[in-house]
C-alpha cells in the first residue's frame, strides 16, 4: 500500500543521505521524495511516498525515521485530510499543426505552456498524481521527448473532519 | 636545505603554540571528563595529537597496533564501566580500520565517540591523499555523527557527541574533523557550548497505563517468564531486575549480552535462550503465556523461527527504543521506559501475585532433566570442563572476553555470571576478532578485576599484534586460548549442514602461540591435560603479569544443545547424550 509520509528536519548536510540510507538499508520502496525549506530557517520538510507491506512495517520506518537525531517529527498522513501535489514538466512533440489542438487538452487541466519551439512545446502541470497520470495520457500519443516530475510534496487541511478513523497512533507514548 | 637539528632535540610539552583547533577539541574532551583514550596517529590528526602532547599528562593514551583494536578495546572499555569509550583515528585508512568496530558497537549499544581526521576542508572531494567519506561511510552504523566545519562548534558537537552516545539506547557517535580545524590558530569566540537537540528527547519514564497493564497481566498469567537483556545492564537495573523477578517468583531466561543481570546461580534462572540455550529456557520461552522482556531485541539467534517463538505468550516488552518495540513481534504491552524506572514502578504497583509453583516447579523439572552436558574423557581437554575450571579458579568473579562461535558459547554457557557487567561479547554483530582488544579495554577500566580473555585459535589471530599493548603496559590480561585448531563454529555447520565438507576450516598450520608470547616479553603456557589445567590454571589467573594460555582442546567438540536455522525453540537437538 502507498502511504504519504511527512516528516520535519533540521536542515543539516547529509540529512538527506542519512533518510534516504535509512530507507535502504531498511528495505523500504521510496515512490517518491521532495525536500524543501520551511516558513522556520533551518527547519526543511520532507515528503514521502513509500510503498509498504503492511502496518507493521510503516509503524517500523515511521519510527525508524523519527530514532534519527536530526528528524523533528515524523507523520504519516495518508488517512486525514491532506493537499498533496506534484508538478511535472513534459515535452511534448509539438508540430506547428498540432499547437492549437494541444492548448485545447492543456486549459481544462489548468496546465501551461511554459515554452514552444519549432517541432516540441514543454508544458508545465501541477496537482495531485492521478490528475498528472490522466494528462500524461492524453498527451502521449502525440510523444513525449522528455518528461520530469518533482514528486508528491503535501500539507494537512486546514479543517480536520472529526470522524477520523485512521490511524493515528503515537510514536513515543505507549 | 639544513636541517635543523637542535629543532628537534627539544622536547618541551609547555612550548609556546597558540591555541589551534585542536586544543578546543582537547578542552572539550576533558569537560566531558574524559581520561583513557584509545588512538592510532596520523596525517590528518597530527594537530590533534601534537595538542593531545602538550596536554600531557591528563589523558592516558593507549597506542594500540591497529585501529580496530583501538575501537575493540573502548568497546571493552564500556561495557564494564558504563562510561563512554574514546577512540581516535586518522583520516583514510585509520577511519576505514575502526568500520567493524562502529558496527559492532552499534549492533550491541555500546556508547562510544569516535574522532576521525579528515583531510582539510578545501580539498574534501578532491579524493586527496588519505581522503574518504567517513561520513557517508558512518552514516548507517552510527547512531549519529558530524563533521566540524567550524571550529567554534567544536565545543558544542563534542558535548553532544557524549549526550547522544550515553543517553537514551546507547550507540556509537562518529566526529570527523578537517585538518585545518584542528589545525589552524583558533581566533572567533566559541559560539556557544550549549547543546542543541531538538530532535533528541529519549523517553525514559514509564507509562503509568502500560505499568498497571503490564502488572494485571502478571497477575492473570498462568505461565509467566521474564527474559532479561542487556538493556537492563545498561540501564544499570540488575538489582531491581533481581527484586522483581523474586517478588513475582517469575522464572529467569537471559540473552547472550545479558547474562549477569540476573544471577545465574539462582534458583530461578533458567539459563540463556536461544541457538545453543538450555533447554529449560528455550521450553520455558516457548511455553510462557506471558513473556516480560526487559531490554532485549528478539534477535534471531534467541527468537529461532518466529511462528515458534511465544506462540501462546501475550508479549510484554520494555525498552528504551521505541522502533525496537513490535519490531520483530507483535507485542501488546508496550512499554517505552528505562529498565530500571519501568521494573521500579511495576514494584511501585505492589502487587502480590505470584508465579504458579506448578509452572515453576514443571520448569525446575526441565532444568534437572536436561542440563547442559558433554563428554568429559580422563586426561584430554574439552572445552566445555576448561570454562567451568576458569569459574571455579576465578570464583565466577572475572571478566570474561569473547569473539564469536564455540568458545564463545561455552562461555556463556559454562562459566556462569553472577555479577553484571563481567561479561563482554561481541554478540549482534559477531566479530572475530573482538575479545582480545576489548579484554585490554575493560583492564584498563577495571585494573583490580581479572581479566580474561577467552579466544579462539582462529579469532585470536585477527587482533594478536595487540600483544604489545600488554607488554608496553604490563597490564595482567590474561588470553586463554581455546585452541581447536578450527573454525570450530564454521566447522560444526559444515559437519552438520554440509555433509563434512570442512570448507577453509581447519586451521593445520598456527604460529607457535607460546613464542609468540615471548617475542613480546609475555609468559606463555601451553596445557595439554586436565592434570596440567588444574594445577597450573589457578595461579596463572591469579599473576599480576600478562599471560598467554594455549588450551589444546579436544578438536571435534560441538557445541550443544542446539537449534537448527530455520527451526523452532521447541526443536533443540543435542539436548541429551
């Protein structure tokens, strides 16, 4: 099962490495990893997509993650309420001809083109996976040349519905 | 160019040298209270040890010959004394050489802080001369590490370095130092000393929920069993572990690094568990409706095939480390606790139940039918009769060192601990290799006990060039050889399991261990008999001088009872003649 794993850092080198070796070395599926800084300096905020067998196993790298001296605090928010988005970049055989038709997949996407050349335009798509995999789809057979996605990164909502069911077992307390 | 030569005639600890990085880093050692270190010189550490030079005479460095016996010995070091082992090496090939014992100390939590050169900043990458990743190397089998680029952080990294390695699960902390911060004049005011670890917070109280839980299930349990692991040395809770086990009259089963937390001379200790455990404990773990684990991790070689491990048992666990709870076994009563705080508050519980004597008696039972046992002939050596010689000419009351395989084994099956912390193995990772250095390291922490270290013929030829430690400080450690002229735990899978195909097992040609001794001062004795044992085994441990001790054992002995791999505490062979 993939689950979206979260977790805050102390933005200090190798910290990337030591998480990463982690996962390795625990044999943990790494789907996809984004890594940047937070509103605090110093502070950086991963997110991950792991694929794991079962709950057991994402109980052991959560705490795995959270034993490294460096992690802050470590959640795995699959089960509430989250935005969780993407960005990819694709570049797509573009032929002059075929220019007005591809903005025409591009606008209900909310999609842009961030550049155009004479046989190849790169467009620019964000949300979450699935709308990602949908537009990926429909621009295929056209071909894609190139194709670049940053991994998922995601937040909470703001409002948590209150029937939540999931798990929400603490790391530290029994 | 002329040398000059009156340069180097001087020697002057007090010279004037202006403070360099190096000398914060030797403040900072001695805050931390530092006073044996255990290092190996070099190019990248020269600053380091020029500053250690004009420090004289506040530390006791011991120059091992290796790096590995450096790591080795402050491994010994700490698991006796409970304190910090200090370890320095160069860059390179010395921090490469301490890799084993990193891992070791890691598998095992021991607290070690580890100082390696490093080449200076502006050529790190370049792979300059003697240049490697100590930090990417460390990274998995530390429990932290660092490398100063500042030398105003200095202070700080190494009082957290001490914090990280002693507190919580103890581990190995590595700190890897630039050539040029320990080497250049040291200018900017220290930022600050204080320690800055937001993301360190080891529980160490108990959860009062899992105590009153964890007591209701005692007081439910029909068959109840406490299994004592190292954790409960470490948390230094081996007298309360004692007080609960005889207030619940709960029957004792111990791991390999526990043995001494609870006395094995008791009558409720049913021995160690595991691969080759009495079969008393390995029955009581497999029939126990209520296993309390006190600071142990379910290792593979205690635990056999998990879906025989406790199957009726609701499993109770106390540790220090969260991550090792539901680890390998789903487990129902957590409890995320120092040992001793967690066996003081179930204490604090005053409850007045009791193992049933049915079950205790039905275990007892076990322990007389089936005790240990091996073939003992007239005049020839085995192994086995040597460790329980070595008990009764020490009166249980050394320190035993081991590596691994079937001398260690029969040390801990044999020997009997009754006190903690007398017992040094190198057990989750298993290093040839190890016993002998770390007998030097615990000596040095304990210079009134004896000190033995039991070794393999083949482990003891790994770390021996550590003799002339023994010879520079005439410490009294005293290397008993159990020589079988094998792999002999290599040797015994390979009859068992490879049809008698000694595969680069059998060690036919050895050096002369009686000359080796020589070459380095040290009194060598070869015994052959039990006759020549039992008159001259007594006051070769009772020397003051370094001895080496050559046990011709008989070679074809195995080690029983046991358990195969693959299978289940209840299927031991070997468990009688």
């Amino acid at each position: 099962m993939k689950r979206v794993i979260t977790a805050t850092v102390q933005n200090r080198s190798g910290v990337l490495n030591r998480i990463t070796g982690l996962m390795q070395k625990r044999q943990f599926n790494i789907d996809s990893i984004s890594v940047g800084k937070t509103e605090v300096e110093q502070i950086s905020r991963m997110t991950f997509v792991v694929e794991v067998e079962d709950m057991q196993k994402l109980e052991q790298l959560t705490k795995q993650l959270h034993k490294q001296i460096d992690v802050l605090k470590v959640a795995d928010i699959t089960d509430h309420a989250i935005v969780a988005r993407e960005l990819a970049l694709v570049k797509v055989v573009c032929p002059p001809a075929s220019r007005s038709e591809l903005q025409s997949i591009i606008a209900p996407f909310r999609a842009s083109a961030v550049d155009i050349s004479k046989d190849s335009m790169i467009v620019q798509v964000t949300g979450d996976s699935d709308k990602i995999e949908a537009f990926l789809e429909l621009v295929r057979p056209y071909g894609i040349k190139e194709l670049t996605r940053t991994g998922v990164t995601a937040f909470l909502r703001g409002h948590q519905p209150q029937t939540a069911d999931g798990n929400t077992y603490s790391l530290i307390t029994n | 160019m002329k040398v000059k030569a009156q340069a180097v005639q001087e020697r002057n600890p007090a010279a004037k040298v202006p403070k360099t990085g190096a000398d914060l880093f030797v403040e900072a050692l001695q805050a931390a209270g530092v006073d044996t270190i255990f290092g190996y010189p070099g190019g990248a550490v020269l600053p380091i040890y020029d500053a250690l030079y004009r420090a004289e005479p506040q530390f006791k460095h011991i120059l091992t010959r290796h790096e590995q016996g450096a790591i080795h010995a402050a491994e010994g070091y700490a698991r006796v004394s409970g304190k910090p082992g200090v370890v320095i090496a160069t860059s390179g090939p010395g921090a490469t050489n301490l890799i084993t014992g990193i891992a070791d100390a890691m598998m095992d939590s021991l607290p070690l802080v580890i100082f390696t050169g490093q080449v200076g900043r502006s050529v790190i990458g370049t792979d300059a001369f003697q240049e490697s990743d100590v930090m990417g190397i460390t990274t998995p089998i530390t429990k932290h590490n660092y490398q100063v680029q500042r030398q105003e952080d200095m202070p700080r990294i190494v009082k957290e370095a001490f914090y990280i390695a002693t507190t919580g699960r103890p581990g190995p902390v590595v700190i890897d130092i630039p050539k040029d911060i320990s080497g250049e004049a040291y200018q900017t005011a220290v930022s600050s000393h204080a320690i800055h670890l937001p993301g360190y917070q080891p529980t160490t109280k108990p959860n009062s929920n899992q105590i009153k839980k964890l007591i209701q299930a005692i007081e439910e349990a029909k068959r109840p069993v406490l299994l004592t692991g190292a954790g409960v040395l470490h948390a230094k809770a081996a007298q309360e572990v004692e007080n609960f086990a005889k207030h619940f009259k709960l029957p004792v089963a111990s791991t390999l690094l526990g043995l001494g937390a609870f006395p094995a001379s008791h009558p409720q200790f049913l021995g160690m568990g595991g691969m080759h455990g009495t079969y008393a404990a390995n029955r009581a773990l497999y029939e126990c409706d209520l296993l309390i684990n006190v600071g142990a991790r379910f290792d593979d070689r205690l635990t056999g095939n998990l879906a025989h491990f406790a199957p009726e048992a609701t499993i109770a666990h106390i540790d220090i480390d969260p991550a090792e709870i539901g680890k390998i076994i789903p487990t129902s009563i957590p409890v995320v606790s120092d040992a001793k705080a967690a066996i003081e508050a179930l204490l604090a519980e005053e409850s007045s139940a009791t193992a049933s004597e049915d079950w205790c008696n039905h275990l007892q039972q076990y322990k007389a039918d089936f005790p240990l046992w091996y073939n003992n002939p007239v005049q020839d050596l085995t192994p086995q009769w040597v460790m329980q010689a070595v008990h009764k000419a020490t009166d249980g009351k050394a320190i035993i060192t081991t590596d691994v395989g079937q001398h260690q084994m029969w040390a801990a099956q044999y020997y009997g601990f009754d006190q903690p912390n007398r017992w040094v193995t190198s057990g989750g990772l298993g290093t040839m290799g190890f016993g002998f250095p770390a007998a030097i390291g615990a000596q040095l922490a304990c210079p009134d006990s004896t000190v033995i270290s039991i070794v393999g013929d083949g482990g003891f030829q790994m770390t021996m060039q550590e003799l002339s430690v023994l010879q520079e400080r005439r410490l009294p450690v005293k290397v008993l050889i159990v020589n079988n002229q094998s792999l002999g735990m290599v040797r015994q899978w390979q009859e068992f399991f490879y049809q008698e195909r000694y595969s680069e097992s059998l060690l036919n040609v050895q050096p002369d261990f009686i000359k080796l001794a020589d070459s380095y001062s040290i009194k060598g004795v070869r015994l052959d008999t039990q006759e020549q044992l039992v008159q001259q085994l007594p006051s070769l441990l009772q020397s003051d001088e370094p001895v080496v001790i050559d046990c011709r054992v008989l070679r074809q002995e195995n080690v029983f009872p046991m358990i195969a791999p693959g299978k289940g505490l209840h299927e031991m062979i070997g468990v009688s003649r």
